[in-house]
C-alpha cells in the first residue's frame, strides 16, 4: 500500500490544534485595512477554525 500523500494546498493554510480542530488565517486583512475600522480588524486577528460540516474534507487532505 503507498504512503497517502498530504494535499500541498491544504498543509499551507490549516493547523491541527491538539484538540483535533482545524485553524486557518481569515481572510480580509492583507491590504486596503485604512478603510477597515479597529473593531474590525480586530475581530479578523482572532483565530478562525474549519466549520464541523467541512472538517471531515480538511481531515482528509491532511492524512498525518
């Protein structure tokens, strides 16, 4: 049986947490931020994770 590979896309943008939750980087907050109020950037810094319906697709192209 040969190894299973892990998708290149994905190892880029998630992170297993160790309670097994998937962690990503939002969007919105590389450029044109002027126009952005504090509030909203803020609340775009917090951590995002991978919605419970999706996360058996994450899971999968992150086998290890």
């Amino acid at each position: 049986m040969p190894k299973m590979k892990t998708r290149s896309a994905a190892k880029k943008r998630f992170k297993k947490t160790s309670t097994g939750k998937f962690k990503f980087s939002g969007a919105f907050k590389r450029h044109m931020l002027s126009k952005k109020t504090k509030k909203v950037k803020r609340r775009l810094k917090s951590a995002h994770y991978v919605h419970k319906a999706d996360h058996a697709r994450v899971a999968r192209m992150l086998p290890n």
